[in-house]
C-alpha cells in the first residue's frame, strides 16, 4: 500500500459488495414480483437482467429485493421502482430486454419508462 | 551522580538515584526486616516482609525493589505495616512444618529469626490445608525438604544466576513448589552441585548431605586410619560458625578441634594444592612449548568440571589432567604415605574438609583412585565439620592452637590462596615463571589476577614470551569467556575458571549468613583479606619449594607429568548430556 | 454484485451452537435454487445477542433470524430469498410490532448501544481485509502516516480523553506519551488479548469480529511512540480469533499496511502473534510481557513501568483489544467528536459481556454513564420468571457487586470504584434473589485462588486461607470471629499483594461484605442460607398434612434417604440428605419444602 488514493480505490470497489448492507433509505429500491406467479412468468430471469446491469453500470445506489404477489398474475414479470421520498412506479410484464432502458431512462435519469407502466397500453 | 533527598522515618537521607528504599535505610540506620531479599541474587519483592509504607501510595511497597525518589516519606514501623508483617509469617508459618528443634537450621534460620523478632505468639493462627512434600534426596550433595520451603526463590536465583537454571517454580497459587523442569529429580538435571543454592535458603529447606556420622563412625572404629585434611579456605571460614568475626584465620584451633575429635592425622589440603600447581604449571608449560591444546583451562573446581561436561564438551581437551588438591592428597595418603608409614591401605579413611558440596560428587568421580581405592572416601563441608565439634564437646574459642601433622601438613603459599579467585593462577604463574626463566625469580605477588571481578585478564612476559592469562570469577563468567574459545578468539594461554563467585571462599559448603549480614559485610572481601595475609607470612610461598613435594618426587613421582605421576595424579573426563 | 447478503454470526457463541452447519446447509439450499451468482452468505463476528443464537441477518430487507436450525434454512432460502418473504415465526420477536417488522435498531437490545468498537462486529467478514477497508478501514492509518507527526497522534489520543478499558482506567494517550518519551533503540507495542475475567468476552469477539482494527491501532501506538514490532497476546483458548488475526495479519502484509515502509511513509511495522495457556495472571502487564519473553507468566513489581523498562526490558506500551478498537475512530472522528459520548471523566463507550440471570446474555456496548438499571431493564430485557433483582457483579474476580441502591448511579471508572466495585474489563454479572451472596463471594475468590501465581505470600498463601474460612461459614461451622478475621485478612492480602490480582482478589468478599454483611451474619449465627444455594445449611422437609404418601420423592431419592409406608406421610433423614432438591421437584403436592 503506497497511498491513501490505493486505498480508496479499494475501498470503493469493496463497497460495492457491502452496500446491500446498509440498508439505506436513500436507495433506489428496485423491487421485483417473485411469488409463484412472478416466478413462472420469468422474474427470475428479470431479476437477474437487473443485477446484471447494475452491477456493469456500476450503480451504488440501489437495491435490488423481491417484493409479493399484487394480486393480478397475469401483468407478471412485475417490477416496483421507488425513489426515496416518491411514488413507486409499476412496470409490468418485464422481459430481460426491458431492463436495460428502465435502468437508463428511470434509475440513471429519472424519467420513468411509461410504455412499460401499467395502464400504457390499455 | 544525582542525589535523591528523602525522609525515612523521619530521618532525612540523601541516596544517590536508583537506589531502593532498601538500601537507602540502611544510611538512615534502619534494619527493614527481609526473607526473599538477597543482596545481588534474588530481588523479586515476592514475600512482602519488607513492605513499608510510601506517602501517597495506596499499597504497601516491597523496599527491596522499590526506588527512592525525591521528596519521598517512607515510614518502616507503622501499627499496620507491623501488623501485616505478621500476618505475613503467619501466612508463611501455615504451610511450614514448623519442626525447629530437628532442623538444620536451628539457630541459623532466617524466619525464625523473623518470628522471634515480631513475637510471633500463635503459629498456628491461619492453620489450613497444608501440602506434604517428599524431600528429593535424588542428588549426591544436597537434600530438597520442600516442607520448610517459604518459596522465596533465593536458590532459584543463585542457580540462575551460576548460569545452571536447573531449578525453578513448578505449579502456581497455593500449589506452588520449587523444583526441576517437569518434575524430574535433582541427579537428572545438569546440576553442577555447586551449593550456591543451599547457602541462598534462609530456612532448611536446602542442606547439604550431612555425613558427620559416618565420618564418627570411622573414627569409633579402631581398626581404622582416619585421615583428615582440611582446604585451604576453610581457616578463613570456620570461625564464624562459632560466632567470630568474619575473615578470622582460625587454622590453628581447626587442627586442635581435629585432633580432639579423634583424626589420626590431621593434613593440610594446601599440601595436595601445592602438588596441583607442580602437576598443573608443568602440564601447562608441556602445552606451552609443545603446541598442546590452549587455551588450558585449570580443572580443581569440581562445580565447573560438571559445567564443562555438561554444556562444553567440546571444550573437554582444553581441560588440565589434573586432579584436584582435595584428590591428589588422598591419592597421596593411599599410595606414597601408606606405603611409606605401612599402613593398609584398606583401613585408611580419608576425609576431607571442603568449602564445597560439589567435593562430594567429585569423591565418587570415575578414575579417581589411584591405589584402587577412592582417593577421598568421606567429603565434608565447614559448615559439618562445625557440627562435628559441636557435638564434640568442644569449646572452640578456647582451644590452643596446634599445627598440622608432618608431612603432608607441610604447604606453602601458593596452596594457601587455592582458596580465592584467582589463586590457582597466581600459585601456578609464581612455580611457571621459575621454570620458564630456569632460576630464582624476586616476584611473589601477581595482584592483577586477584579481587573480585568477574573476569580478570593479565598478560605476562616471561622468558621474553608472553603469556595471556585470565580469571573467570564464578559461573556466571564462564560463557563469556568459553564461547571465545570455541568460536576460535581467545587470546588466552591459561584459563582458571572457579565455579563460585569469589572462589572456594565463598563456596556452596561455607558457613551460611543471613540476608542483613550479606547486605551490610563485605564478607568475601574480608575472606580473601584472611588468605592472603596468611599466605604474605608465611616463609615459603611458591609450591615447588614446598620440601614435602621435593621428597614426594623424589622418592615416589619423578618429575612432574612423569607417567607416575600421570597414573597418580592425574584424571579424565566425560561428556554428559543435560537431559 | 449480490442483491443479497446473509450475514450469520460466526463468533464463538454461535459457532458453538452449530453457525457453522448453518452456513453450509445455505450454500446448499441457494446453490439448488441457483441464486449463488445473487446471494452472499458472509460469516461475521459477534452480533451480541449470544442468548439466541445461532443468529443471522438478510440484507436488504435487515431481517433478523433468530436461534435459527439447520432444518430452517430451505425454507429461508425458499421464502425469503427466492420469493422475499420474510418467514416471520423464525423473526427475533422483539423485531416484529404486529404485522410490521421493526429494523433491528429499533429493538430494546439494540437501541440504547452505541457502537464504535463494535462497529463492524457482525456486520463484515472479518476474514476479508477488503470488507473492513470498505468500513474505512485504514484510512485513519493512512491519515495518520500521511498528516500527522506522532507528537500529533498522541495529542489527538490525549484529547479524546480515551481511558484503558483493560480494567485500571489509566489515560491511554498519557501512556502513550510516556512510552514515545522512552529513550531507545527498539521499542514494542503490544495488545493485551488476555481476556480471563470469568463471563467476560468483549474483546474475544472484537477479534473475531474486526481483527483489522485492532491491527490498524497498533500500527498507530507503533507510529506515535516509535516503535516497529508489535506483539498481540491472545490466549490458545480462542482458536477463533487466533485464526481470524492470523489471516487478518496475513492480508495486511499482503496490502503492505504491514511491512516496510507502510503508505510511502518510511514507517515500517510488523505483528506476531503470542499464544497465552490461559493463566489469568498474564492478563497483568508485566506477567504478559514474561510470558511473551518466554519465561514463566509472572507479575513484577513496578516500578519501572512498561513504559520504561517492558517487554525484553525495553520501552513497551501495552493496551487491550478494546481500547485499540478505539483508536481508528477517535482519529478519523476527531477527539471531540469521542469525548462528547459519555461522562465528564469516562469518555465513549464500554463493551460489557452481560451474563447471570438476565433475559439477554450477551455483548452490548453503550455509552459510559448509562445505568444499571437501563442495561439490566432496557438492554438486558430484564430477568428471567419474573424474579427480582438483587445484584450485578462488575470487574470479575477482582470487581465487586452492586446492590440495588445504587443501581441508578450512572457506570463510569469512578462511580464504580466510589460503591466499591470496578469497571473491570467488563464482565457484568446480573444476580436475582435466588443468589446467595456469600456463595457468590466465595465463586470469585476459588477462581482467584486457582490463578493466583504463587509469586507473593499474601496471594499465595492468603486468598487460600480467605477461601478457608468462607467455606466455612457456608458449610455452617463458621463464627462471628470468622468474619472480622476475614474482613482484616482481606484488608491485608489488598495492600500486601505484589500485583493487581491479588490487590483486588478481596474486593469481591468486601464488596458483599459491605453490602450484604447480614447474609454473612445469617449464615454464621442461624446457620440460614436464605437463598437456599449453600447445601450444608439446607433442611428439606415434608410437610406432612400435604404428603399423599405416594412413593415418588422416595423411589426418585438417589441416596434413599426418603422412608414412609405407601399412603402414609413420608419422612427425610436430614443425615442422609444430599440436598440435591430431586424429591422437592418431583413432588406433585407442593408437600416439600426446604429452608
């Protein structure tokens, strides 16, 4: 170890793996229907999409958990975003592919991706 | 020096820094009373006997480790320091055995003397469990009776201190006993049987294997020869078992008390020095001018010759041949004399006198009986040969002097400083130097070889040849000096190694002194000043003038180094293994 | 990265109650489900609820698990990490507030502590440097060799007024400024690691939990007083730790925070290791240090000090696990942001190991000034089948008890030590009114008595005839003399012994003396134990209006000391009678009774 700026640099890394930890009101709280129904629907695999980019997007702030069934089966894959302090959106019906422009547009630049909300298409 | 200004007592003293309170008391005349204390040997502040009380301090302090500093009050004799003294030998008294009257150490005990001082009226006060011990009588020299041990670790220190460690603190709490690693017994450890540690305990917890019995019994036998001869120290010494000063040359009534005793002869072990030195500086100059092993190192001390074998064994060659003065005499007495006097060999039994426990391992050496008998059958110490007048009836103080029976009473100077530090090489360089330079020589004295020191080094021209010599002054000198010879350093010829501090003066078989007296006396001082007066006054003072020793190689040895008086005289010796 | 982290504790408690298994058996069950790539199970240090173990925490959500079993985890692992549903039966119940599930912050146990050397303890792996640097781990080190001078370190410690937590209390930046005056060549810092009070674990499960920071601290001591070697004693008898500061030295060699010339700084510094046999005595300083030096684990008298003349008689500064743990915080929180916690002359916190007869055993750390009573009440959740409290026992062997008097004093150094008890490392003992106080005494001082060393008469010698006569007033053979001889024995072997263990041995027979002197009094004079602990004094009795005479208390008698006909009132023979109580819990009438 020859400078403190080593250090940091470790220490921002390490991080990464221990913010889960945290449990920081502050976080981006991305939340992922995984009851049977979400689970049979591929939420598993939107999940995964999601950790995916997170982490190759090298974003801090956010928290990645599973949340219960809603009650209507059929818009599963379904995924809650909450900003600190905000309404929680509902995307429904997420394919991996989808995850990717919801972590750009509405995680990274707080546009929220209304195409993929429910009630768009309806 | 910075000076320490502080008030014991009341009484203001100025100390320089770092003394102890101890220590700094006694410039204010006062005595505190100490167990564990040893001046230079044990300062642990383990028993708490000299706790005195410090202004500001909320313990009690032990004043024998405790430093002074400026502006301290120290008060010695308070209600509560008073108190707790006692309770302290209370404490101690209800794990001792309290057998008094059948301790060795009657009279000579330092908790004894404590209890009479403090007026210890309850022995018994804290009576509780007690530990029985088995006294470890494994060794050769000594017996352990932990029942009167107060775990002051006096010996312990001292045999730290001669650099053998053999004995230590086993178990802990109330458990706690002195003795060697893992429990071993004393003849399986690398003792050296020096003593040190039995003249360290204040008790009777260590003592010397007391043979006056057997050396009666000898005595009562008339069909026995019963010859005495007593060591060069033990003049300088034995008065004070009868309550004179310290460094009272008391030869004269020792050789009256002898023979009252019933010896039949009574010789002087100076004799058997005075043959060592012609046996030793002959052997020496053998080595010197015919590229012999050097450094030789001198081989009377029975305590170091175990040290070498035990942790220099490489160093065995360096070692002189010869035997000690105590051996030779006896191997004298056996052949030459008994021969001479037609005396059966058979019933002639020769007791020694040493300062030494270490002499009695030696008697029972391999290759030490030249006539195929021990050449020394009974080793005893002063402190036995006191008991033995004690027992005799006989008032010491009053006896007239006598003088030593001819002829192997007959010594001269040179044996006579055998018993300091330093005087083996002295008596050797005084008979060497004539011999190199092949006449008469003026120089008597080689005072760079005496005192006190450590280690004393000279290096002297003779015959245009220059010898380096050097003293080592008790054990815990030696591997300063013994590791240079093995890595190949040492500039030295000639090597006398005694093993205890002081020389045989101050050996393990001397009369015991308590703590105070050894704080206070400069004791092995004013036995060095008793053997070197009687060796300025005497008329001949190198050993190869002695004429005992003319008519001995005469008659009997040839030459010094002659195979005679190899097969006499001279001994070997064996690597042991420490564990 | 991982959407979720399992921590479960891997201290000494929990391991002992099967963690290790349970750690497994989650790999197991996440693998088949295969969330490996999403779920982390990280084993952590000691959380501090010892009592319901083993215990584990899911994060995000900060779930926490309690007593959980091996046959728990599928469902865990079904439940709430596949599905994220909390599995609420296996919830510590003082997390859930109805249907909402409170964050553990927010519990009794949790929400009086303040942690800072307990910081990370069950919150990082404490096998992972990279986990502790990512807490800021060594950044105080970088600081520190980076800015400050070390006369700077020390005033800083200084400042922060942080005080020893070994117990004595002295200030820890005076030492440390005492020791970096020592002039010479080599000096040492050493960790005390020796933790041996009876009950007390704080600094076991510092080490095990964030062994990191106690070597980033002795880093620091060794860059403000000068030296360049450390040693940390630790006792064999915590493979935990000794395992987990193994591999944490290992990995700071690896990230060159220890070594040579550490951050660039030209300051270099090394640790190793020194395992103690346990000997209660080597917790002293100068005993440790003879043991380190490899003789026999004895105290010395003092002076010189450590300070002066320590460990292979050079200049030494010794401090205990808990007082390093300090240390990173105090520099890169500043001292004043540390000595605002706490009272006027006790700075931050203490870390107490709460043991006895108490709902929740185990480690909590709060800021110093808090009650007895909130830890016993609050923290502690009490005491167990509603009995009352009689007292708590602080310092271990060489503390004393506080009574319920004084159990509103706020717990500092010196409130402490004004009611006649210690801060001690921290054993906190909490005795309810089944305990006899005389037997408590008489616990503390065998211990004492077995760790004595032998050195000094008055430890030697004393403690053992102290212990003597307490069995015999427990054993009912004891006098009213007895105690006054006791008392002045006690007063003897504290200002006689050579070294703070057998100074303080007394200290728990005073301290009940001075506060339940009656008990003592009781059981000399009525020869009564009214706890009913001291067997010899124990009667038990049938009442024989109650007895059925049905034969159970007499067949279930190990020592048949129990006769009557079938159907007729049974009888004890008080001779025969171990007390061993089995008769008086088989009985089904209450007919039983003993005093």
């Amino acid at each position: 170890m020859k400078t403190l700026e080593e250090l940091k640099k470790i220490r921002d890394e390490a991080r990464k793996n221990i913010n889960v930890r945290n449990n920081n009101p502050n976080d981006i709280k991305v939340l992922i229907g995984m009851a049977t129904c979400g689970i049979a629907a591929g939420a598993r695999q939107v999940m995964k999409e999601f950790i995916n980019q997170v982490d190759k997007k090298n974003i801090r702030n956010v928290t990645i958990t599973q949340t219960d069934c809603a009650g209507s089966c059929e818009y599963e894959p379904r995924v809650e975003i909450i900003f600190p302090g905000n309404e929680k959106a509902t995307y429904v019906n997420i394919t991996p592919e989808k995850v990717s422009r919801i972590i750009d547009e509405h995680i990274i630049n707080g546009n929220i991706v209304k195409e993929y909300t429910i009630g768009w298409n309806n | 020096m910075k000076m320490v200004n502080l008030k014991i007592d009341g009484v203001k003293v100025s100390v320089p820094e770092n003394t102890t309170i101890l220590q700094a008391s006694i410039v204010a005349g006062i005595h505190i009373p100490t167990l564990c204390f040893l001046k230079d040997v044990n300062q642990i502040g383990a028993c708490r006997i000299c706790v005195v009380e410090v202004k500001g301090l909320k313990s009690l302090v032990a004043s024998c480790v405790y430093p002074v500093s400026e502006g301290m009050e120290v008060y010695t004799n308070t209600q509560f320091i008073r108190d707790s003294r006692k309770i302290t030998l209370e404490l101690i008294l209800s794990t001792h055995d309290k057998k008094c009257l059948s301790c060795i150490r009657n009279g000579n005990c330092e908790l004894q003397k404590l209890c009479s001082d403090f007026g210890i009226d309850d022995e018994n006060r804290f009576k509780g469990e007690k530990i029985r011990f088995i006294k470890d009588e494994s060794a050769i020299h000594l017996v352990r009776d932990n029942n009167k041990c107060v775990l002051c670790r006096r010996c312990v220190a001292a045999c730290k201190k001669q650099n053998v460690g053999v004995i230590n603190v086993n178990e802990r709490g109330f458990d706690t006993k002195v003795g060697c690693a893992f429990e071993k017994d004393l003849s399986d450890r690398s003792c050296v049987s020096c003593g040190q540690c039995i003249a360290s305990c204040p008790t009777g917890a260590l003592s010397e294997k007391d043979s006056c019995d057997e050396v009666m019994k000898a005595i009562y036998n008339e069909n026995k020869y019963v010859i005495v001869n007593t060591a060069p120290s033990i003049r300088a010494t034995l008065g004070e078992c009868f309550g004179m000063p310290i460094g009272t040359n008391v030869k004269g009534k020792m050789v009256a008390a002898l023979r009252r005793i019933g010896f039949d002869k009574v010789f002087d072990t100076d004799f058997g020095a005075d043959l060592t030195i012609m046996e030793e500086a002959y052997e020496f100059l053998d080595r010197f001018q015919n590229n012999g092993k050097l450094p030789m190192i001198t081989s009377c001390s029975p305590g170091w010759v175990k040290y070498c074998e035990y942790n220099y064994p490489d160093l065995i060659p360096n070692l002189s041949t010869c035997k000690s003065p105590q051996q030779m005499t006896g191997a004298i007495i056996k052949t030459w004399y008994a021969q001479k006097f037609n005396i059966s060999v058979k019933d002639i039994v020769v007791v020694s006198v040493m300062p030494c426990t270490a002499k009695k391992f030696e008697i029972t050496r391999e290759n030490q009986a030249a006539s195929g008998f021990p050449d020394t059958d009974i080793s005893i110490t002063t402190r036995e040969l006191a008991r033995l007048i004690k027992c005799a009836n006989i008032d010491f103080e009053l006896l007239q002097d006598e003088e030593f029976d001819s002829i192997l009473g007959d010594s001269t100077g040179a044996g006579v400083i055998f018993g300091v530090t330093g005087g083996v090489m002295e008596a050797a360089l005084r008979t060497l130097e004539e011999a190199l330079e092949g006449k008469p020589i003026d120089r008597v004295d080689y005072t760079e070889v005496r005192g006190n020191k450590g280690v004393k080094e000279a290096v002297y021209n003779i015959s245009g040849k220059n010898i380096s010599v050097a003293v080592v002054n008790g054990l815990e000198n030696v591997p300063e000096i013994l590791d240079e010879i093995r890595s190949g350093e040492s500039k030295y010829s000639f090597i006398e190694v005694m093993c205890c501090p002081g020389g045989c003066i101050n050996g393990g078989g001397q009369p015991i002194h308590n703590s105070y007296t050894r704080q206070i006396n400069d004791i092995i001082g004013k036995r060095m000043k008793a053997i070197y007066s009687e060796d300025k006054n005497l008329p001949l003072r190198k050993a190869h003038e002695n004429q005992a020793i003319k008519m001995i190689y005469d008659e009997f040895l040839d030459n010094p180094g002659s195979e005679k008086a190899h097969e006499v005289l001279h001994t070997n010796y064996t690597k042991r293994n420490k564990f | 990265m991982y959407r979720s982290n399992i921590l479960v504790c891997g201290g000494t408690g929990c391991t002992s109650s099967g963690s290790e298994k349970i750690i497994s058996k989650l790999w197991k069950e996440i693998k088949i489900r295969g969330l490996e790539q999403e779920v982390n199970v990280i084993k952590t240090g000691c959380f501090g609820l010892c009592s319901l173990g083993p215990i584990m925490i899911v994060y995000p959500e900060g779930s926490f698990y309690s007593m959980v079993q091996v046959d728990d985890i599928a469902e865990i692992v079904e439940e709430h990490l596949l599905k994220g549903r909390v599995v609420k039966r296996l919830l510590y119940k003082e997390t859930l507030d109805g249907e909402k599930i409170k964050s553990l912050n927010e519990t009794a146990f949790y929400s009086k502590q303040k942690r800072i050397v307990l910081k990370n303890c069950g919150l990082i792996n404490p096998e992972s440097i990279d986990e502790y640097i990512a807490m800021d781990g060594y950044c105080a080190l970088g600081r520190v060799l980076g800015k400050m001078s070390p006369r700077d370190v020390i005033e800083e410690i200084k400042m922060s007024d942080l005080r020893g937590r070994g117990g004595g209390g002295f200030p820890t930046g005076v030492k440390w400024e005492l020791t970096a005056k020592s002039e010479a060549e080599q000096k040492y810092v050493c960790c005390n690691a020796d933790e041996g009070d009876p009950g007390a674990f704080m600094d076991r499960a510092i080490l095990e939990g964030d062994p990191h920071s106690v070597i980033e601290s002795m880093a620091i001591a060794g860059y403000a007083i000068g030296a360049n070697k450390g040693f940390i004693y630790v006792r064999a008898e915590y493979p935990i730790a000794v395992k987990r500061l193994n591999i944490a030295i290992e990995q700071a060699r690896n990230y060159g925070l220890l070594g040579q010339d550490i951050f660039s700084s030209g300051f270099n510094f090394d640790i190793d290791l020194r395992l103690g046999a346990g000997a209660f005595v080597c917790g002293e300083e100068t005993a440790l240090m003879s043991s380190i030096s490899g003789k026999r684990g004895e105290p010395r008298p003092r002076p010189p000090y450590p300070a002066v003349k320590g460990l292979f008689d050079c200049p030494t500064l010794l401090n205990n696990v808990e007082t390093y743990a300090n240390i990173p915080q105090i520099i890169l929180k500043g001292a004043s942001w540390f000595n605002s916690i706490g009272t006027e002359k006790s700075k931050g916190t203490k870390v107490f190991a709460l043991g006895g007869k108490i709902n929740h055993t185990g480690l909590v750390e709060v800021p110093m000034g808090t009650t007895l009573r909130e830890i016993v009440e609050e923290i502690g959740g009490g005491i167990p089948n509603g009995k009352k409290f009689k007292a708590a026992q602080t310092g271990g062997p060489s503390g004393g008890c506080i009574s319920i008097e004084n159990i509103d004093i706020p717990i500092d150094y010196d409130n402490l030590l004004s009611i006649g008890s210690m801060m001690g490392s921290g054993g906190l003992i909490v005795m309810d009114q089944d305990t006899c106080m005389v037997d408590i005494a008489k616990f503390f001082l065998e211990f004492t008595v077995d760790e004595s060393c032998g050195k000094c008469v008055p430890c030697r010698i004393g403690t053992k005839r102290l212990l003597e006569i307490l069995n015999k007033i427990t054993s009912g053979n004891g006098t009213i003399e007895d105690i006054d001889k006791m008392e002045k024995l006690c007063y003897y072997i504290k200002s006689n012994s050579l070294c703070g263990l057998g100074q303080t041995a007394p200290n728990p027979v005073l301290s009940t003396l001075k506060c339940f002197r009656n008990e003592y009094e009781m059981h000399v004079n009525k020869k009564k134990c009214e706890a009913g602990v001291c067997k010899s004094l124990l009667r038990y009795e049938i009442i024989e209006g109650k007895c059925k005479g049905c034969t159970l208390c007499a067949r279930n008698c190990p020592v048949s000391a129990i006769s009557g006909f079938v159907g007729m009132p049974h009888e004890i023979d008080s001779d025969k009678c171990i007390k061993c109580g089995i008769c008086m819990q088989k009985c089904k009438f209450d007919a039983i009774i003993k005093h």
